[in-house]
C-alpha cells in the first residue's frame, strides 16, 4: 500500500486539460527605474496579468493596488513609474502578445514629463479659480470664472485619449472632480460607440478598460460614471456635419450648465477628448473650432502634428473665449508607446463592449430581458447621412442644422441585429425634440419577425419601451450573434 505523497509520481497531464494549460503559463519579474515604462499590447485572443510587488506605478495617471491582479485584453497600453517598481507579469500565452521597456534615452522617448507639466500649468489654473470662488462665494459661481477647458486633439493613434485619461486622473488624485467630455463618435465613453457623451470624475477609473464600465455593467469594485450622452449613430462628423454641429450644441449647454452650478466641477474644469484630425480635411477643422467655440475652450493641445499645431496657432490668434480668456494652442510630441490598431482590432473592441453592456464580462455577468414587441407598439427614428454633403464654412454652420437629420422608419428586417438607443422623449415629440434628447439606454434587435410583425429586443433590465422613441444609425454596424 502506497502512502499518499509518498513513493507516488502523479501522471503527466494530458493535452489540452487545465492541468497542461496551467503549466504553460509564464511569469516574469519586470523592473522599473524612474520615468521608465512597461509597454505592452494584448489583443483579444490572451490576457495580461500585471501585478504590481514593489514600489509604485500607474496606468493612464491612475495608480495600481499594491499585490492586486490587473487582467488586461483587447488593450495597447502602458505602466510607468515615477520612482521605481516590480511588476509581475502573468500570460497564459507568452507568445500572443507583445512587450517591451521604454526608456526616456531610448530612440522612441518618454513624454511623461511634458504630460506632468502639462498638468501642473492646469493645476495652477484650477488653483486661481478655486480662490476666486471661495472669494466671491458659491452663490456667485458664475462670476468667478472656470477651471480651464482643455481639448486634446492630433492625427489617428497620436495618444489623444490616453492624454486626456492621464490628465483627467491626475486632476481627480489632486481633489479635483473634471467633466471629461468625449467629442468622437467612432468611441464611446462610458457609453457605446456612435454617441457623443460626459461625464464628471470624481472618482479613479478602472484600470482594466478604457473609461471602465457602462452603467449596466453591474456591480463593481470602481463605482460607476453616470454619463450623459446623445446618439450621432455615425462614425464621423463629415457624414453628417449639421447634426454633429447640432448635438455638440445641446451637449455644450448641458455641461457647461454643470460647471456653473457645481463649484467642485467648476474649479476643475473640463478635458475634451476628439475624433482623428487630418491636416488637410475641412469638416474635421471646422468640426473643432465649432467644439473650441461651444466649450469655451481656453487650452488647445494638440499631440504629434507641427502641421496641425501651426494650422490652429494661426486660427486661433487674437481669438477669445466667452469669458474673455486667450486661447493658447499648445504642442506636445507623440507618445512612444501609441500604436496603430486597425480596422479588425477596433472592430473586435466595438463588439466586445456591445457584448458586455448587455451581458457583463469575464468577471460578472448579466442576465438580460428578452421580449416581443408588436410593430405597432414602438416608434423607431433612423438618423441619416447629410444629402447635402456640406464641405464649406457656410455648410457646416448652416443655421438649419436639423433639417433632414431623423427620419421616421417602420420596423423591418433590415433592423436584425441592430443596436437602438431609448431616448428621454415622448413619441408624440417632434424629431428635433427626439434628436436632442439625452439616451436611456440601449436595446438590441435579436429577431424581426415580419409575419407576425413582432420585433425580439433584447434589454439590460425589464422596461416598457412602448412610450419612448428609439433612434439608431449605421454606426456602430449591426451585431451579429451577440447572444454566441
């Protein structure tokens, strides 16, 4: 008789078991010296663990938990640190995706100590308005002035977005509460892709995602970012500039109400995140100068284009904000570390955030409601491309910015699949009302049933959908086998 552990040799694993899987796993102890950052990119088909042993370090300007695992996938993204750290890092396959360490005398460089400057000359704005509120009181906001309004802005994969994270996130570990706004369509923020949207943070962000959870995501360890957002449903402002102009507008106004309401949000400002800019289009710069002028935008940062920073320095000279303020372009290198991510990369990204708002991730999942609708009971509002295809000045700042934005569809099979936003308004409203309307939430078509005349729509939670308009565009494109 054998004695447990003893004399006793446990068989080999057999291929493909959780066992032989395990042992393939890698780890590896990653050293970082000041200013260094560890770089990696992970794409959908692995994960990344990054833990976090020693000394301290943050992603996007958010500091990681000590011993705390961070699981990273569908992300290019990097660590840094400012002193030193040890990371652990953990992949189930070490050869699925990529790292490297960045050095700030490596050939491609650093740019954390220009961000860090950035974000002190911000502070020191914050810093004035905040004792010129506690001087003229809180009655008076209005009075006092605002935070600065900064809008980040350069050519495709410059780092736009992982600036205006960083920024957000050292102003919130600062005491501040920031209202990040996000004027891209083809990204949601807190939101799915095709909507414009805002949101105040007074709280860190999820390390693992890019802005962190949808509010149907469930509940989570991060408290979650109520954002308020409206539906363009296409992927860039030149499809359709007077909508885009148009709900740039209304989202101006709801925000900057916002600021001058709440002292907090109003010392901090705001950090404006935008779509790609190319050089030599047209509706892209009138696009931001119409976001500039809307926002008051007071501080132009533009990342990786003299061009761009040239084209905007003359634009802006001698131009002034409503509250009277110099609006100064500023312009900072390119991150090292941003990547190209083609079309099949963000498409698998697009998808994977439809999927989780409706069905939670890997670490919690959702139990969504499936019911059928008659045709009759719900109204469906399609937003359209611009017929006119404006490419002038005149165009773009048309005063009928609405004409030809919605149109009124009935339910058919061209709808399989697709993703409609329930708006705050009535059915009996007029389009621009429904246009102007802030989303409800978000429903996908699971089935269209023409002989029955019956829509299958799949929701987070139970909700009549009988009394609230649905609108949808041709972006983000219809989801195939969501529920798979």
């Amino acid at each position: 008789m054998s004695i447990p552990g003893l004399g006793h040799i446990a068989p080999a694993p057999p291929p493909g078991s959780a066992a032989a899987a395990a042992a393939l796993v890698e780890t590896t102890t990653v050293k970082l010296q000041p200013f260094w950052e560890y770089r990696f990119e992970v794409p959908a088909s692995t994960t990344l663990t990054v833990r976090l042993l020693s000394g301290t370090a943050e992603k996007d300007g958010t500091e990681l938990a000590p011993n705390t695992p961070y699981v990273f996938t569908r992300m290019n993204s990097k660590i840094n640190t400012w002193q030193t750290c040890e990371l652990e890092v953990t992949s189930p396959n070490p050869d699925g995706y990529h790292a490297y360490t960045s050095t700030p005398s490596s050939p491609e460089g650093t740019s954390l100590v220009s961000y860090f400057n950035l974000h002190m000359k911000l502070e020191g704005l914050r810093a004035h308005v905040q004792r010129t509120i506690a001087a003229a009181g809180e009655n008076n906001i209005s009075a006092a002035g605002m935070g600065p309004r900064i809008l980040v802005c350069g050519p495709a994969h410059s780092g736009k977005t992982s600036l205006v994270r960083t920024l957000a996130a050292w102003a919130t570990r600062m005491g501040g509460q920031p209202m990040v706004v996000n004027t891209d369509p083809a990204h949601g923020m807190l939101a799915l892709p095709g909507t414009l949207s805002a949101a105040v943070f007074a709280t860190i962000m999820d390390l693992t995602t890019e802005w962190g959870g949808t509010p149907s995501s469930g509940p989570t360890a991060i408290p979650v970012k109520l954002p308020l957002s409206y539906l363009y449903g296409l992927r860039s402002p030149e499809e359709n500039p007077k909508l885009y102009r148009a709900l740039i507008s209304r989202l101006a106004a709801a925000t900057t109400s916002r600021l001058a309401e709440d002292p907090d949000v109003c010392k901090s400002g705001m950090v404006i995140d935008t779509g790609d800019l190319s050089a030599t289009s047209t509706i892209g710069h009138e696009a931001l100068a119409h976001v500039v002028s809307e926002f008051s935008v007071n501080v132009v940062v533009t990342l990786g284009s003299e061009r761009i920073t040239a084209d905007l320095t003359r634009r802006f000279a001698g131009q002034k904000t409503t509250l009277g303020e110099d609006i100064v372009v500023v312009g900072l290198d390119r991150s090292g570390g941003a990547v190209e991510r083609d079309a099949a990369f963000m498409q698998s990204v697009t998808e994977a955030v439809i999927k989780e708002y409706f069905f939670g991730d890997v670490r919690r999942n959702l139990s969504p409601h499936t019911q059928q609708v008659p045709f009759d009971a719900v109204t469906i509002w399609k937003v359209v491309e611009d017929p006119t295809n404006a490419s002038s000045d005149d165009d773009f700042y048309d005063p009928a910015a609405s004409e030809s934005s919605l149109e009124k569809v009935e339910p058919s099979l061209a709808m399989a699949s697709c993703i409609l936003a329930v708006v705050y308004a009535s059915v009996h409203d007029d389009p621009d009302t429904i246009r102007d309307a802030n989303i409800m939430g978000y429903v996908w078509v699971a089935g269209v049933d023409e002989a029955k005349r019956k829509l299958k729509l799949t929701a987070p939670v139970p909700t009549r959908l009988g009394d609230r308009p649905m609108v949808f565009g041709n972006y983000p494109e219809p989801v195939i086998g969501l529920t798979g």
